[in-house]
C-alpha cells in the first residue's frame, strides 16, 4: 500500500457539552495540525499516488469552511459535541466528497482509503479512516 501525506492546520472555538468535558464545555479556542493520508494499493501511470498539490489544496479548502469559526454557531453541528475525533470525520467526509468530484485530479480515481488526523497537541489526536 501506497500512500502520501500533507499538513495543514485549523484554529476554531467550540465548547461541550456534558460533564464528562470539565472546563472544556465553556467557550474555548482549539489549534489543530491536521494530516490527511492519501492511500492506494499501486501507483498511477505517473508513479505518483495523488497530486500532492491537488491534495494539498482540497485540505486547505477544507479547513478553509471550519477555520476562524465558532463551530457552536454552525447549524450543521447543532447538537453535536464538536471533539477531536468527531471533526476528524467531518474533514475526511468533506475530503472524500472532494476525490469524488474529482477535485484531485484523475489519478485520485485510483485512491482507495483517506486517513485524516487531527492533532489537538503534541501528546493527542485522533484520526478517522475511511475506505473511497
């Protein structure tokens, strides 16, 4: 298997709810380095996996929705504790609707798994796997 990463990062505010989160359920800033994994089982005709500027653009445009927003504003996450790994598997949806739009180019129609990871730290994160 086969697979190229790239970085980007997102700085949102959140806040939680249920005990379980302590001082977190108050209004609170988050940075996050986010990784997305591109895999595939054999390279294209170019020897590549994806195209990693292709790829690097769609994660920005990504986060670019996200980014510099009070997540507890968005109707799309009302109800919703918006916890690492919950908008781990928001990015790597919206990424895969991306490759599905062929907004990577043709050689990410060969891609078959997205690995997105977001790091809340240097000592935690949480990542989503998801099959294309």
């Amino acid at each position: 298997m086969f697979g190229i990463t790239v970085r980007d990062h997102m700085m949102v505010a959140h806040s939680f709810t249920g005990e379980v989160f302590g001082p977190a359920q108050r209004l609170h800033g988050a940075t996050f380095v986010v990784d997305a994994t591109f895999r595939r089982p054999s390279l294209d005709s170019d020897d590549l996996v994806v195209d990693i500027g292709l790829a690097a653009q769609a994660l920005k445009a990504v986060l670019a929705e996200l980014t510099y927003r009070n997540l507890d504003d968005l109707p799309e996450f009302a109800g919703r504790n918006t916890s690492t790994e919950f908008l781990a598997q928001v990015v790597a949806d919206r990424l895969a609707g991306r490759i599905a739009a062929d907004e990577l180019g043709p050689g990410a129609r060969g891609l078959t798994e997205l690995v997105v990871t977001l790091h809340e730290s240097h000592i935690a994160w949480a990542t989503n796997e998801r099959p294309l």
